[in-house]
C-alpha cells in the first residue's frame, strides 16, 4: 500500500485500564512514520500522558524511524522497518527493527565534540537519550528499544 502503514498482526489496541499495545510495519518512510506518529499520540492521548510526554516520545520515535529507514534499512524501498508500541501508567516502550545488517551505537562519535560540531551524525541518538529513560540497540544493533518513564505513575 503506497503512502500507508499495515499492522503487522491483529494487535488489541487500547483498553480502559489506560493500557495500548499495537504493531505496525512500515512501507513508505514519510508517510508512514506521519500515521505512525498519529497513532501513537492519539494511544498516548487515551492513556493519559499529557502534552510534553507525548512530544519526547514521538520525537525520539521520529528520530529512530529516520534512522532505521536511512541507515539501518540504507534508503532501500523494499526493506521495511517494524515498531511495537506498548503503553501502560507506568510508561511507554517502542521497539523499532529495521532490516539492517546492526551497528555498534559506541562507534557513532559524540555530536557535542569540536572535532564532529559540523558533522550530523549523531545527534538523533543524543535527542533520544536526553527525552527517553532508557535507550538501547539490542544484537546485532538493528533493533531498538527505548523507554519512557511516566513520571507521573504512581509507585
């Protein structure tokens, strides 16, 4: 489907007890992440996270999907990249595989070095760590799970 985005499977989507889990594959990158990032706010919305939360995690989500569609997946249109949502009081977890060979996250430079100010590469990874709780590239790097704490959960 050209300029769309499918679930993966049948997935339950949103409860009553403020709960959303859903997967998506993604076929058309700039299409594709806009629907995603709809759908995500509008669970996030019905889950009760509020404005500032909402943006953290759909501009980390944003970052990811870029990276995965450019770097991961290499710009290739017939690679597609794959994102579970899970949303809960306590938090949100994105998981995001592309269909990439992995990378080694050590090996990309700081972006706030002198020697890389002028280079771009980088800084998703760095807007990802400063919004989400926790960010990590699982083996063999190709798939991504961040996490965004609600601050707000009761304990």
């Amino acid at each position: 489907m050209k300029g769309s985005h499918s679930m993966a499977h049948p997935a339950p989507g949103q409860s009553h007890d403020g709960r959303f889990e859903r997967s998506w594959v993604l076929l058309e990158q700039r299409d594709s992440i806009e629907g995603l990032q709809s759908d995500v706010n509008d669970a996030l919305t019905g889950c009760g996270y509020g404005e500032a939360a909402s943006f953290a995690i759909r501009l980390a989500l944003e970052e990811a999907l870029v990276n995965g569609f450019r770097h991961g997946n290499k710009g290739n249109p017939s690679k597609h990249v794959t994102v579970e949502c899970k949303i809960d009081p306590k938090g949100v977890e994105l998981v995001v595989i592309d269909e990439g060979e992995g990378f080694d996250p050590g090996s990309v430079p700081d972006p706030t070095a002198d020697e890389n100010i002028d280079i771009p590469s980088g800084r998703g990874i760095m807007l990802m760590r400063a919004y989400m709780s926790s960010v990590e590239y699982l083996h063999p790097g190709n798939r991504l799970r961040i996490f965004y704490s609600n601050p707000n959960a009761a304990s």
